[in-house]
C-alpha cells in the first residue's frame, strides 16, 4: 500500500471511529499514526528530509524550526533571495527587532536558520512533482532531488498594470522596486502607482532617492495605506498625491520614459503626464506555478492550509508566509507561519517513523552542497579596470552591482557558485557603481545588476537583468571551447 493510501484508510479509519463513539471533539489529525514507507528511500541519492522553497522570513523561519529537530534542511533561495522584505526600506512592527532595514531583517533571520543548521543554496528549482514520495525536485543545473517533506515559501510578485508601453519601458523606466532602481532618477519627476501602504513606501524611498517629485496615482477616491503611513507622507515635501487617476498607457522613446497617458475617472477626461519614471505598487500575486494542480488553492490562486497548521492539501507539503497568506502580508506573520510549518513537518516525519537512527542510515545519500563559501569575487575599480579587465589574457566577467539592491545580492549568489566551478579558466569581478560611477558611465550601466563578459579586452556579452547560472555557463562555454 503506498504512502497515499495508508493516510487515507487511516483518515477514513479515524472518522468511521469518530462517528461510531460520536465523540465531540474528534476529527482526523493530520499528526495521526500512519507510517511513512521508508523502504522507498533505498537506493536514491540526492535527499533531503526538508526541503524549503524561498528564503524570506517565512522560508528561513521554517528552516530554523525544522533544522532545530537535527533534520538535514536545504533552502533553496529562489530568484529573489530574501523576498519581498529586501525591497523595503525600514521595518518597525517586526516584536523585538526595533527599526531594522528590511533587507537586515531577512539576513538575520537567514543567519539564525543557519546557525540550527539550515543549509542555503542559489539553484532554482524549476519543477515539483509531488504524485510520488518522495517529492522529486528538478533544479534548472538538471540535478534532482528527493525531498521526504516540502515547506513552500515562495511569496508573492507584484502585478502589472498590463498598459501599453509597460513591458516595452520594463527595467528602463518602468519598475516595481524604488530601492534597486531609484538612484537612476536622481533630479527627475517620477510616478508610483497605487495606493496601499507599498505605494507610500515606494515613493518615501524615491523621494530619499532625491528625485525632483514623486506623484501618487491613486484610482480611487482615497488611499488603502494606513493612517500612520499617510502621515509619513506627509514629512516629505516632494512627495504629491493625486486622486481618480488611472494610468492607460507608458509612452517613450530612445528607452526612455516621457509621459503616461492619464485617465481620470471623475470626469472622464484624458491628459499627458510628463515623468521620467514610473514605479509600480499595486499588489501582489502569489508564486505557485511549481504546485499548480498539485495542490488545493483558493479562488485568488493562494495556497489553502488546513485550520490553524500549516498542512496543505497533499500530506508532507506545508505552505508559510505571502503564498498562503492574502490578509496579513506581514514579516512577523509569515515568520510565525513558517515556524509552525517548521514544527508541522518535525512532527509529520517522526509521526511517519523518521527517526534520527534511521536518517543516519542514509548520510552518504544526502544533498549536502553548500555553497555559503564566502564570496571569491574580487572588487575592482576605475583604475584596476584596465589591467585586470581589458589587459587580462583570461576571459573576465564583470558583475556591476550597487548597495541596497536586491537582484544584485541574487547575482552575487549565481557567480560565487560559477566561480568555484570555473576557478581555473573565467575570472570573476565585481564593481560597485556608486563607488565607481565613471566606469559605470563608460560601459553604460544604467541597470544594475549587469553583467558585462569580456574576453581578450573584448565585450563579448552583456546582461541587463539578472544573468541565470545558464545564460553565464553558455558564454563561457563559447568562450572557452
Ligand atoms: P494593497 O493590496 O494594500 O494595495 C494595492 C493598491 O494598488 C491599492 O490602492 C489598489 O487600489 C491599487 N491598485 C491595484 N490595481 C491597480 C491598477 N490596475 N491601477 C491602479 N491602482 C491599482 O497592496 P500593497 O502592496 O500596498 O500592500 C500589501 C500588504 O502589505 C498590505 O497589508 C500592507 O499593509 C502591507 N505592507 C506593509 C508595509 C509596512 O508596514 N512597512 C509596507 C508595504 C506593504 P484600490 O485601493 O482602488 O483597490
């Protein structure tokens, strides 16, 4: 009898008794004796008695609780290590923490997952089959993993407009992230669209960018933002807010934002804005491709969990933090969710008959890479430019990055995992734009990150968003073949 079957006579099982003894208080608890098969974990490489999906404060909180029960965690963290929180600016509501920056927040939190010994790796998973047991996970590097139990934290991403002009303008004038791209409008007037607590954080932090003026485009008659949010606004002279306006389309031209073209929808009336910069906050929609179908989600396409526990529709599953959770959207919420998805699935494995006795059967099995080697990319500058870029005899690849800038840290990732794994053949270096903003100037950097290959002193390649493992490992492989 396989896994899911056993579960289910012993569902059944539970609620036939139930119902014979009518006892009040008894329902079938997913903690239930059952036995999980172990004889399946004979002959597969690659395990992991854990396996956690996203690295915000949901994924790392859940890691910290599950690796705390000696189960050998791995967190992959996703394409936006961190999540959502990287983005913000100050946090002030998170128990215990004071006023902490946001992408501070996520780090130590990341750090106490690590210390119970939650390991971090930078691969992508790609794909989720969860009708066998174990739960395969296919990584985009190829490799395959055989995880006994899945905490999904993968978040949410922010909407678009779905306007003209958006994807055309997308990452050169059009963006949902003031605190990576905001410095790129010094002295310009810039737009945020929406207006939820996001929208004002967004333009607060623009506005800090030392923009010109920030305008708020709310479509309705007020903001959804909080009223202490509203009243920070109001510290910040530069910041406008107008009412009853929709934005219709993105115009611009040589990669440049001009105008949006405004509807207003009091008096139905058209108008040109003029701005340089248009920065979206209009909510969120939850990350679940990899377990769609797989899964029971609710009409909004988020997670559904069962009662007061983490436990998603497939047993061994659990799901924390902004995929499960359209109400709150709160670090210290989504960092409780995956705590108690944490204590869930300690709970699920020793119910099912994992003990430490038998993991150990299985060490020489486990996936166990780490890569939280510390950085071997070296910083370089204007002057060392020449002699360790355009002069080298090796091919070189030049990571332009910027401080507070999320993708960047998610770039860094990617290249000291490609740096190991090309340590004789392709330097890699690293320059920081608001150190050196004439390089940046000179090899037109007006994104970061971006990635400029070079070989022999020759720009071979550039990438202006975010170089996968696969786009980097195809040019060196041109390269060096
Ligand atoms: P919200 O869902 O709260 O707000 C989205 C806003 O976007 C609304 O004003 C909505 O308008 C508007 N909107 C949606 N679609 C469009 C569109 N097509 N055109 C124009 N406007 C549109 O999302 P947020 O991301 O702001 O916040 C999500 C959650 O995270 C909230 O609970 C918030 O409190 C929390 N948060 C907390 C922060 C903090 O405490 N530091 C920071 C950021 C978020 P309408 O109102 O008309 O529907």
């Amino acid at each position: 009898m396989n896994q899911k079957s056993l579960r289910a006579s012993v569902a059944l099982g539970a609620l036939v008794l139930c119902g014979l003894l009518f006892l009040p208080h008894c329902t079938y608890s997913e903690n239930a004796p059952f036995q999980l098969n172990l004889n399946k974990l004979y002959g597969k490489n690659n395990m992991v008695d854990v396996a956690v999906i996203g690295s915000g404060p949901a994924g790392s909180a859940a890691a910290l609780y599950a690796a705390q029960d000696n189960l050998h965690v791995i967190v992959f963290e996703g394409m936006e290590p961190g999540g959502l929180l990287t983005k913000t600016s100050y946090v002030e509501n998170y128990p215990g923490a004071g006023k902490i920056l946001g992408p501070d927040l996520v780090q130590k939190i990341k750090e106490d997952a690590q210390r119970s010994g939650a390991i971090y790796v930078p691969d992508y998973v790609s794909a989720v089959d969860l009708s066998q047991w174990p739960f395969v996970i296919s990584l985009d590097d190829g490799t395959t993993i055989n995880a006994l139990s899945l905490i999904l934290a993968t978040g949410a991403v922010p909407y678009k407009l779905k306007v003209p002009g958006e994807e055309e303008f997308w990452g050169s004038g059009v963006s949902s992230c003031a605190v990576c791209d905001g410095r790129f409008f010094e002295d310009l007037d810039v737009v945020v669209v929406g207006g939820g607590d996001s929208a004002c954080e967004e333009a607060m932090q623009l506005a800090r960018a030392k923009v010109r003026t920030v305008t708020i485009l709310v479509r309705g008659v007020k903001m959804r933002a909080s009223d202490a949010m509203q009243e920070r606004l109001k510290g910040y002279p530069t910041i406008h807010v107008r009412y009853n306006v929709e934005v219709k389309e993105i115009i611009g031209a040589d990669s440049q934002v001009r105008e949006v073209k405004l509807f207003n929808n009091k008096d139905n009336s058209y108008e040109l804005m003029p701005t340089r910069g248009v920065f979206l906050a209009i909510g969120h929609q939850p990350n679940t491709q990899l377990i769609k179908g797989q899964i029971t989600l609710d009409e909004k396409g988020y997670v559904i969990t069962k009662g007061r526990s983490q436990h998603t529709s497939v047993p061994g599953v659990y799901a924390c933090g902004d995929v499960e959770d359209s109400v709150y959207r709160q670090a210290i919420v989504a960092a409780g969710s995956g705590a108690r998805a944490g204590l869930d699935v300690r709970a699920w494995l020793t119910d099912g008959g994992f003990t430490p006795q038998i993991a150990a059967q299985f060490e020489a099995f486990y996936y166990a890479k780490n890569n939280e080697a510390k950085s071997q990319i070296a910083s370089i500058d204007t002057e060392s430019f020449a002699s360790q870029v355009l002069q080298a005899t090796t091919p070189v690849i030049v990571d332009f990055y910027g401080p507070n800038c999320p993708t960047c840290d998610q770039q860094a990732i990617i290249l000291t995992a490609l740096a190991s794994q090309y340590a004789d053949k392709v330097r890699i270096v690293k320059v920081d734009i608001s150190a050196s903003s004439e390089l940046a100037q000179k090899w037109k950097i007006n994104k970061i990150p971006t990635v400029l290959v070079f070989n022999k002193g020759s720009l071979v390649a550039r990438y202006s968003t975010l170089a996968s493992k696969n786009d980097i490992q195809e040019v060196i492989a041109t390269i060096i073949s």
